[in-house]
C-alpha cells in the first residue's frame, strides 16, 4: 500500500548531512502521525554520499536511494524523484538541513485545499548578495510569467501528485516547478518556513552562473507556456445506425 507522503531531496555531496536529515524528517513525520517515505536521489556524488546513503537505507524501509547514473544537475535528480514517488502527495526539500523537516505537517495541511503549496523562508540565513540577487530574480520573473511564487528558492514546497504529471524535463526545472504545476489550474497556497545556516558541506550556489542561466531559462519557459497545447480525448459512443461488428460482403 502506498504511504501518505513522498518526501523528495535531491543529493550532491551532502555527505556529513545526511545521517540528520533521515532522523530529523522521521522524528518530524513520526510526530506528526504522518506514514512516508524519504526518496533521496543521489546525483553521483564524489564525496562518499552515496555509501553514505546505502548505509541509511540498510535496515530502514523509510529511505528510498535512488542513484543517477552520471551527473546530470538538480532538476534531473528532482525530477528523477518525483517520478519514483507513490503517494498522492509530494514534498520536496533540499538535502543540506537549511530546510527544517518540522515545516513539512503545515505544508501538507494545507495541501488538503491546495495544489501547490510554497515554503518562503523566514529570517534567511545567507550573505546579503544572494538575499539580493534573489529578491531580484524572483521579482523579474513574476513579472514576466506572471509567477505567483514569492520566494522560488527555498525547495521546500508541497503538491498534490497529480498536478505533477506530464512535466516538461529541462535542466533548470526545479526553479519553474510550483508555475509548470499550476499550467493546468489550481490552488495555490505559501507559508512561512524556517531557514538555517549549513553547519557541514558547501554550497553550490553561484551567483552568476545562476542569474545568467535563469535569464535563458526565463524566456524558454515563457516560449513554453505560450506554445503549451492541452490534449484530451474523449471516446466516440457507437451510434445506433451503424453496427459494431462489420457488414458481411456477401462473399463466400
């Protein structure tokens, strides 16, 4: 029988965070009264993770460890994820413990009403040019795509499966997921989360990397969105004229 909750975190050299995040999030969904399962999807890390993530796994029926055959970014290992998840509804996290696990019960309380629910981090605890080039990111593409996401950065957000299905695949997919669940309708709900330092590990965040990929990224999923078709087929009903099995020739 499939679990509540699929619980998905993307990994890359997280190695000295993944013994607490596996007992943080089951301290916080046991709690919670919450049946899930923790899908980690190792992104071919060159730092000991994935026998890290082998060891977690062994014994534990909660983890799930899926590993990419090379190293193909965060939105393919996401996505990766999101794919192998079989519960009606989906949380996905970062794999660096800044996201608290004990925000997911309020993200999926409100996913009883809502499609899309998005954490947006409370008091950040990062450099002030990141803060900024986020707040600038985040506004320039609201503005275009007319996003109702507020602070896409923070990776804790909640959906309902089915508004997950049918996903373009593109790198660079998880800074577009909460808009591309939304292509067909929905509800869409935030709330605040909390944000901590990264005690172990480094960041892969880079600045100018990063803004000039969005830019390219911006305007391939505003083409997206306008060129998008819906297709949906409806079976004919047999009418009552015409037989449903084929009309002898005469023929012998």
């Amino acid at each position: 029988m499939p679990p509540q909750l699929s619980i998905v975190a993307p990994v890359y050299n997280e190695a000295g965070n993944l013994e607490r995040l596996v007992a943080e999030t089951h301290d916080a969904m046991t709690s919670a009264g919450l049946d899930y399962e923790l899908i980690l999807v190792d992104d071919r890390s060159t730092d000991g993770s994935r026998e890290v993530l082998t060891e977690l796994a062994t014994g534990n029926e909660r983890p799930r460890v899926l590993s990419l055959e090379r190293h193909a970014g965060q939105s393919a290992a996401l996505l990766a994820g999101l794919r192998a998840a079989r519960a009606p509804l989906v949380v996905t996290m970062d794999a660096d413990l800044q996201n608290d696990p004990a925000d997911i019960p309020a993200i999926v309380a409100l996913l009883e009403d809502h499609d899309v629910v998005s954490g947006v981090r409370a008091e950040r605890k990062d450099t002030v040019p990141r803060r900024l080039a986020s707040r600038i990111s985040n506004r320039v593409r609201r503005l275009i795509l007319g996003d109702p996401c507020t602070d896409i950065g923070c990776a804790l957000k909640g959906y309902r499966a089915a508004a997950l299905e049918d996903l373009p695949p593109f790198d660079g997919l998880h800074r577009f997921l909460p808009l591309l669940a939304l292509r067909h309708g929905g509800n869409y709900a935030e709330i605040p989360v909390g944000h901590r330092a990264r005690t172990a590990g480094a960041s892969k965040y880079n600045i100018r990397g990063r803004f000039l990929r969005g830019v390219l990224d911006l305007f391939g999923v505003s083409w997206y969105r306008r060129r998008a078709v819906a297709v949906t087929v409806k079976a004919l009903e047999r009418s009552p004229c015409h037989p449903s099995h084929p009309i002898s020739s005469g023929r012998q």
